[in-house]
C-alpha cells in the first residue's frame, strides 16, 4: 500500500481543523472520506486480486448509519488502549484452506518484509496501541516471523506487541480438551512442554523494548483456557521460572464464551492470571439475528465481568465487526454482516460499558483472520473501511472526535503501556 505525503498533509489539514457545533460532524465525514482514499484508493494495485476471488467489493459503509449511533456513546474513556489479534502463520500451504474474505493485496506470505511493514503501519494508521500475535512452537514458521515482526518495531513505537499463546497448537493436543497432565514426548507431560515454552517466551520475547507491558508485567494471553485441565500446578511452575528471570507476567485467560460462568475453575484463574477475556462469542447453535446476539453478549459479559471482579480478576471485553465461516465449515451455519459497519459499532458501543476501570483494555478480532470473516485489514470487500471505522470508534470512546496520524503526531500518542 502506497500513501502519498499529499494525502496525508490533506489528511493531516482536514483532521487538525477546528470545529465546533454542528460543523463537527461535517468536518469528520470528510475527514472519514479522505483517509478512506488515502488507504484505500490504491487497491488491488500489484496484487492477484480479481473479482474471482472471495469477498469482492459488494458493501459500501453505511456512513449515515455508523455515526447516527455514535450520538449517544458511553464514557469517555480517555486512557482506552485497544489491540488487535494478529496471524503471522500465512504461506501458500495456509491460503488452501477456504477464505471468506480476499486481502486487497492478494493472498500474501507472511515472512514478506514489505507485507509485514503494511501491516504495521495500517494498525498504527488505525489508531491501534498493540498486536497480540498468534504463536505456537520455538523455531517454527510462525515462531520466525513474530521475531521479525518485533524486529521491524524501533524502540520509540507508539505499536507494542504481545504474545497470543495457541495453546493446542503449541502442545499438540485437541482444542476440545487440553489435559495438563497427559503424556507428551520424552516423559513428558503436556503441561512439562507448556512451561519450557512459557520460558521461552519470557528469554526470547518478554524482555524486548516493544512488548505490551501492564503495570510494567509483559502480557502473555492465553487462547482456550476455558479447556484447560489440571493446568494450576504447571501455570505456577512457569510464573515462578519467569519471576526468576525478573518477569512477572499479566496472563490473561481466554475463558468467556456461553454457559454458566460458576463452572469455570476460578481458583485456577485468581491465583494466576490478571484477566479474563473471549476471543469469540460465536456459536453456531445461536440462530438469532445480530440484535439480539449483541444483546446476549452484553448479558454475558455482565455475568463474567462480575464474577471476575468478585475474584480479584479483570475483565477485558471484545469486539468484532462479523462474522462468516460458511466457506470454511459450511454453508448452513449463521452469518452475522457487517452491514455497512453498523454490528462492528453496536458491539463496541455494548463492550464498552465493560471496559475495566483499573486496566482499560479492549481486544478486536481481529486484524488479519481471514477465514472466519473477521479481518480489519484492507480487503477487496470492504476496502480501508474498517481500518479507518476503527480509528474514529478509539477517538469517539476516548471522548476526541478528531486527531491526525501522521509520523510526527504518532510519536505523541497514548503509549501502550497501561497504569493500573
């Protein structure tokens, strides 16, 4: 993607005027506007998208819609810090399983220098403060390219990154149970494998300038906790070796979905992770429409966010702008659009209202899943319009209409690092 300094001065003009009353509104459409051609208007350009791939351009953003319901908007949260999931696992092996969407860029490799150094500057262009990157295993593909991925962030980035642990991936197990206490390789048990790669973490990553600390504790989400099984030992043994090389690490759990939150094990949780949190509240038994699945989020959320508190635990709520993985599991399962941006603003508007007082956090799944249809990154459906909705949803919520996202002003944005 190429962003010519016209466009950004443009940019930078349009967004640093000053407005009041009513010219407000007309002032940020038309900044919306131009930083939609400034990230968008080169599409397609040097890639293999066609209109024969999935998800060409078919859904404008229904602008009119999208602000009408930012009218009334809870907070302000002026200290919010919101991140995006990220996948650096993209080859051409990974691009045979079935999309729902298509990148603008065609159906990239993750290892490419220039498609990682995109991706950096949409989240920041974005209004982004961290990645959380999918891991699985040392020394892997995947392993690789998070490494190069830290490597590209100078010192001084307002963009940290923290670890998304793929629990069983990195152990090798069944996603519907992952049993601590099972045998792994070489006597082993999984939970053995789990803090040796908990050590790695913490050797190779933990420590670099650019990772997402808490209160000064590097971030370390955990993906499927809610299967978790005899894991309180061994999730002690790794915070005792971390805290031996100086880290204290912030686990946050991935333990909210349906059901009753009573049946989690939340002395497990309370005793080692900061926070809670659901990378996805889709279900497919959940035939309702998107209304009423927000609403039921909200509901859920409420039961979670209050048993945590009751547990000494944050709770980090998430949001995602829809979803569709007919391609991958099946045309009859439920699809909730994006309609034009209006479910991507009605879920944050609800996810707001949980948003932790002490640790104002709040997670976007996500930047670059394409085959569950949740991806923000450009793509040739939907052009930069979710890049550029999700950088005037952070400003709306932090109570500031208007900011620019040049290089210099960049610099002096909120910093990730969030105080308790």
């Amino acid at each position: 993607m190429t962003v010519s300094s016209k466009s950004l001065q443009r940019l930078q003009h349009r967004l640093t005027r000053t407005v009041t009353g009513s010219f407000r509104l007309v002032a940020l459409l038309c900044a919306i506007v131009l930083l939609w051609c400034s990230l968008g208007c080169d599409q397609g350009k040097g890639t293999t998208a066609s209109t024969s791939l999935p998800g060409t351009r078919t859904e404008q953003l229904n602008v009119a819609a999208t602000f009408q319901s930012m009218a009334d908007w809870p907070g302000p949260y002026p200290k919010l810090a919101v991140g995006a999931y990220y996948y650096p696992w993209y080859d051409k092996e990974k691009w045979l399983s079935p999309v729902t969407l298509t990148p603008t860029v065609g159906r990239y490799i993750s290892a490419d220098k220039a498609v990682v150094q995109r991706h950096l500057f949409e989240a920041a262009a974005a209004g982004l403060q961290f990645l959380l990157c999918s891991w699985d295993r040392p020394e892997s593909f995947i392993d690789t390219n998070v490494t190069a991925l830290f490597s590209l962030l100078s010192d001084g980035s307002p963009l940290h990154l923290a670890i998304l642990y793929e629990s069983a991936i990195a152990l090798n197990v069944s996603p519907e149970s992952i049993d601590f206490a099972a045998p792994a390789a070489e006597g082993k048990t999984i939970g053995d494998v789990f803090v040796e790669q908990m050590c790695f973490l913490a050797e190779h990553y933990c420590t670099r300038p650019s990772y997402l600390r808490i209160a000064g504790r590097p971030l370390i989400y955990l993906y499927l906790v809610r299967n978790y099984h005899h894991a309180g030992p061994y999730l002690a043994k790794a915070r005792a070796l971390m805290r031996e090389k100086g880290l204290d690490p912030y686990l946050v759990a991935d333990v909210v979905f349906w059901g009753d939150p009573a049946n989690r094990d939340w002395k497990m949780l309370s005793d080692n992770f900061r926070a809670i949190t659901g990378y996805n509240m889709y279900t497919d038994a959940m035939r309702v429409d998107s209304k009423e699945y927000i609403r039921r989020v909200g509901e859920q959320y409420d039961r979670y966010a209050r048993t945590a508190a009751s547990h000494g635990l944050a709770f980090i709520p998430d949001v995602q702008p829809g979803y569709d993985d007919t391609n991958l599991r099946g045309r009859e399962r439920p699809i909730f659009s994006r309609d034009g941006g209006v479910f991507y603003v009605a879920f944050w508007k609800k996810a707001l209202g949980f948003v932790d007082s002490g640790t104002p956090l709040l997670f976007l799944t996500s930047f670059n899943e394409w085959f569950e249809g949740t991806s923000l990154e450009p793509s040739l459906a939907f052009g930069s319009d979710y890049l550029m909705l999700t950088r005037v949803l952070l400003e709306r919520s932090r109570g500031a209409w208007l900011t620019t996202i040049d290089q210099e002003d960049r610099a002096g944005m909120p910093v990730a690092t969030v105080r308790q």
